[in-house]
C-alpha cells in the first residue's frame, strides 16, 4: 500500500468520485478505556474536493492515492 502524504490526489474507496487533494493530516489518540488498556492512535486526513463540495476529514484507512 502506497504511503498518503499532504498533496496527493485521494479518493474515498466506496466513493471514488469524489477525488481531492490532501490539505493536512493528524493524528488523534481515543479517550476510549478497555480492559487491555487504551486503544492505538489514528490518522484523519483533511482533504479538499472541487469547488462546490465541502472539505472532509477522513481516517487514513478509508482513502486511495491517485495515480496522476
């Protein structure tokens, strides 16, 4: 699996069309508590689609890098 950095071309993989660039990334640890101890970080993606369609965040897991 190809590596995301900030400006690639991503897509969501159940929604293809709506393709967009990578604006930053974070990573956010869960406040969550279980019996083995807390649960691992994740990424979140910002990514700008085209002008018209809102700027979403997505966990890293859900996004394809686009060939350009």
């Amino acid at each position: 699996m190809a590596q995301i950095r900030v400006g690639d071309r991503v897509a969501p993989i159940m929604a293809m069309h709506l393709e967009g660039r990578v604006v930053s990334m974070e990573v956010r640890k869960h406040k969550t508590m279980l019996v083995g101890g807390t649960l691992s970080s994740t990424t979140y993606v910002t990514v700008e689609h085209a002008p018209g369609i809102p700027t979403a965040v997505y966990r890293i897991g859900v996004l394809m890098r686009l060939d350009d």
